[in-house]
C-alpha cells in the first residue's frame, strides 16, 4: 500500500506571479516528496513537482507555459 505524503501548510511561502498583467500573490505548500501543491485564492490550481532530471512538471492542473516559468524560479530561490 502506498503512504501518501501530506502537504505541510505550516511550511507554505507565498510567491508574486504575474498572470497576464494581473499579479498576484499565490500560497505553495511543499510535502516532503518535493510535490508542491499551488493555491490561488483559495483555491488549488495545481500540483506541480521536479522530476528526475530536476526538470518542473505539472501533475494535476494546467498551468500556462509562462507561468510555470515564473513559478520554477520562484520556488528554485525560495530554496536557494
């Protein structure tokens, strides 16, 4: 049986984004697995991960090219 991993909110860390001229400040809670799960307004609007080969993927969820991005920099210096 699989265990899941519970995504940890007492380590969120919020990030400005830039949705199409509309910034905004997003919340991302990591879990240990190196999943993080990314919430807009309450509201999850994806999952993302590093894979393998340290390259950012969505899991769940679709994110635009642009703000992928935006996020894998956010979240490679917030851990930096």
């Amino acid at each position: 049986m699989l265990q899941q991993i519970a995504f940890i909110p007492q380590h969120q860390f919020h990030v400005l984004i830039n949705f199409k001229g509309d910034e905004r400040i997003i919340a991302v809670l990591p879990n240990e697995a190196g999943r993080f799960r990314v919430v807009d307004q309450g509201k999850v609007i994806a999952e993302v991960n590093f894979n393998q080969e340290q390259d950012f993927v969505c899991c769940q969820g679709k994110l635009e090219a642009n703000i992928m991005t935006q996020l894998e920099h956010q979240i490679k210096n917030h851990y930096a």
